[in-house]
C-alpha cells in the first residue's frame, strides 16, 4: 500500500514539472516574449558597427525606391542602371532620326530624379579631351610622339555629332562586372581615367641606405643624399564598340524586356575582350609578326591591336624570359619561370612576392589540364573548403594560384598563332606579377543607333575606352621582367 502510495506522489510530481515546463516555454513562444526578445537584439545590433552598415545601406536602397514608386518601370523591376540605359538608347535613337520622340516624358522624369549622369556633345567632349593633352603637352608632361599616339587613340574619324552619356552608374557596373567575371582583368589593378592619358607613378628601386658618422658640430657637412628612382606607366585608352542587333521596333516599351539580355550581352563582351587585350595585344599591324597571326596581316579592327600586352612582353620584349619547351611540360620548367623573373638591378624579385596572389600562372585550357596531371601540382579539389579560388584557377603552383583561360590559344612552336588552325598544337604557360600591369577604363559611353531597313533590324553601338599600362624600369618594353613563359609545349 505505501510503496502505491510512492509510485502515484513520483507520478504527479512528474506531471507538474511537466506542466511548468510547458507552461514556461509557451511563455517564452508567446508573442509579447518574443517581440521583447527581437526588440531587445535589435536594439543591440543597431548599435554595433555592423547595424550602423546596415541602417545606411537601408536608408540609400529606400530612397531609390522611393523615387521609382508609382512608375511602371518599378513595376516591371527595373532598377537606376536599367533607367539609364533605356534613357540612353532612346536619346541615341532620337539624334539619329529612327525615333523621333525619343525618351518618353515619364522616362525623362525618372532619369533626371535618380541619375547623377548628364549628357554631352560629342564635340565638346572631344574638344575638353584635345585641351586636357595640350595642357599636358605644354607643361613637359607628355612629350610630342606621346600626344600625337594620345591623340590619334582619340580616334580622328569621330564625326563630333550626337551626344555622350557622362557619370551614368551603368557604365561603371559594366566595368565592374567585367572584371569580378573575368580570369585575368579582374586581378589587374584599374583605375577610372579622368583625362584621355594618365601617368600612374611606379616604384623602379629603393633608396640605398647609406652609413655615415654622428654630426659633432653645426657647420658639419650635409650627408651625401640617396636619390629613389621612379617610372611612370602611361595610360591611354583605346577605343573599342561592340555591336548588337535589335530586330524589333525602336519604342519604349518594345525596349524593356530586352534590356537585360542587353546588358548581359555587353557584360560577357568586356569581360571575354579585356581579358583577351591584357593577354594578347599587340600592335604589330603588318604581315607577319603579329603574335596573334603571325602569317597574315590582321583585320585593322582587331582588339589586339591597340595595347601590347603579357605574352608579348615574353616572346617579343624580353625573350630572355622565355623557355622553348620542346617537348612535355615539366615542375622543373614551371620553377624555372620564377627565376627569370628577378631584377638584380633594381633589388626586385618579382618572381618570389610575399603575397601569394602576386604571382599567377596562366595557361590555355589543354595545358592547364596538362599541367594538372603532374605530381608536384595541387588541384583545386584538394585545396580545402575553405580555399580562396580566382576564377578559372584549377590548381596551384607551388603556393601560386594557376589560372585555364580560353584567351590563350593553342600556337606554332614560337609561341605566335598561324592563320592555318592546324599549325597550331603547341599549348604554353606563362607566370606574371599583376603588380608590373595597370589597366584604366573611362566612365564614358557612346551610344548610338544605326537603322538596318533592308533587314527590318536597328544596330545598337557601345562606344567605350580601355587602356593598359606595362611597367619597364628602363621605360624600354625589353626591360620587363615581371613576366615569363614557356611555349612549344607539346600536349598529350
């Protein structure tokens, strides 16, 4: 009887502990305690550095909202870049007479309120450009060949008519894109070009410290000084359009769906030609000798035509930091790079940076998978979930990322590409320092618009700029070293 006695107190006691947890945990789940309890994280986070982020990104994101509420273009999703796109092909469509009312009232509206772009006659354009260079002319910065290259990548056949957009957010976004998408762009350093040339100062060696006695006197002689020596990398962007082609008519509305195919469009143009320009360019325009097409004389439209770029500086600049394979390629030749890569000189090991990132390997597609196969190689699959990885890089080289890009190209045996494709079976690699290139892009854009009647089609035309700078301690190309390559690698 006692021991049934037990077991009911045990049961009931049980069961209230129960109740008290069920009634405390409802407590806890009710609304009022959990508005408390969001109330009182909130609070906190909003007065961390974190929340005070936070709070700005808000406030901008609301007030471009704000601007675009009760528009059909907020309904169909369009943000300030889309508006300043389709602001700028309507004013292009306008000038060239395809449509004549050009940008609606409501369009024009909504430009004015969420864009700081503005536009600008061509001419005028051209004009602040030619006074930009002659002031740079006249006070020694830019000597004479200098400015006459400066002024013909103006090119001199712009008819000066139509207009340019100026300060628009898109273009920037557009630069922007191509160089987070890019393999070899994206790890240049870039800058925004103000005027059409840019002198970007460079480090060419370090003062020499010197060792001298303590002054005991005031009329002691002055120390023997320690001069640094400097070089500067001139920046003068050359011109490039891409062409697209509308088949509908040149209305608004007809406009907006396309909008983002256009600007995916243009993104994966500049991201695949800036990439190719940096690796590729070069401006040999004849014959032969072009490393591009080494048998034939290329169109003179071609892209790598207007900057000389990284596999130039090793098989045409500096062919000392070449290597002719002649066969597989080997750990021992992809070291080797690194060694050619130092400039006694100037005290500048170029091919041994601190930084990891300061160095980088790039191949084409078939000799990057070459490459992999050897046994000294890290793959990207054993890197770690926690690796950084640049885009395109499929392994590692020594501590080195080693990038597969389709901006090179299989070649003939001297590194240069043949007209006919099937000379060219040789895969190369180079490695390069990203810190002996710059890049800089103009925020400008020429948007113009051409009809096409006998195809019932509009051309749409991207005019923008891109310039690329190659670092020389002697301001001669010959004296690069932060590059190197191996070419005539045959693949299995």
């Amino acid at each position: 009887m006692t021991e049934q006695v037990t077991l009911e107190a045990l049961a009931v006691d049980i069961r209230q502990r129960l109740d008290a947890m069920q009634d405390e945990q409802n407590e806890r789940l009710s609304d009022e305690a959990l508005t408390r309890s969001i109330q009182t994280n909130l609070e906190t986070f909003l007065q961390s550095p974190d929340g005070a982020e936070y709070v700005r990104k808000v406030r901008w994101g609301a007030q471009t909202a704000a601007e675009l509420v009760g528009t059909k273009y907020a309904r169909m999703g369009l943000d300030r870049t889309d508006i300043e796109l389709l602001h700028n092909i309507m004013t292009a469509a306008q000038e060239s007479g395809i449509n004549r009312r050009g940008p609606s009232e409501e369009l024009t509206r909504t430009f004015e309120a969420i864009s700081s772009g503005h536009y600008q006659s061509t001419a005028l354009a051209r004009a602040d450009d030619e006074r930009a260079l002659e002031r740079m002319r006249r006070d020694g910065k830019l000597d004479q060949v200098g400015y006459e290259r400066a002024i013909r990548a103006m090119d001199t056949a712009e008819s000066g008519f139509g207009s340019q957009l100026i300060g628009a957010q898109y273009v920037g976004e557009l630069w922007e894109a191509a160089r987070k998408e890019s393999r070899v762009f994206g790890l240049i350093d870039s800058i925004e070009l103000t005027e059409n040339t840019t002198y970007i100062p460079v480090e060419v060696d370090i003062p020499e410290m010197l060792f001298v006695g303590e002054s005991t006197s005031p009329t002691a002689s002055d120390y023997t000084t320690s001069k640094t020596g400097s070089q500067r990398i001139q920046l003068t962007p050359s011109k490039f359009i891409i062409h697209q082609i509308f088949s509908g008519e040149m209305e608004e509305d007809s406009i907006i769906p396309y909008l983002p195919f256009l600007r995916r469009q243009a993104g994966l143009s500049m991201e695949y030609y800036s990439d190719s320009l940096v690796v590729n360019g070069d401006t040999t325009n004849a014959g032969t000798g072009n490393i591009n097409l080494d048998d034939a004389d290329p169109a003179d439209t071609k892209h790598y035509l207007a900057q000389d770029g990284l596999r130039h500086a090793w098989i045409v600049d500096n062919t000392n930091n070449e290597i002719n394979a002649a066969g597989g390629v080997t750990w021992g030749q992809l070291s080797k790079l690194r060694g050619l890569m130092i400039d006694d000189t100037n005290f500048h090991d170029w091919g041994h940076p601190t930084m990891e990132k300061d160095l980088v390997y790039l191949s084409d597609p078939r000799t990057a998978d070459a490459i992999s196969q050897l046994d000294e190689v890290l793959t990207v699959d054993k890197y770690g979930t926690n690796a950084t990885v640049l885009n395109g890089e499929v392994s590692r080289i020594g501590r080195h990322p080693h990038i597969a890009t389709i901006a090179m190209k299989l070649t003939e045996a001297d590194g240069k590409l043949s007209t006919t494709g099937s000379n060219n079976v040789k895969g190369q690699t180079m490695a390069f320092n990203p810190r002996g290139v710059k890049a800089g892009w103009r925020r400008r854009v020429v948007f113009e618009t051409e009809r096409l009647p006998g195809r019932d089609q509009t051309r749409l035309i991207w005019s923008l700029r891109l310039a690329v700078g190659r670092f020389s301690p002697t301001g001669a190309a010959s004296g690069i070293e932060w590059a190197a390559g191996v070419r005539n690698i045959t693949l299995p």
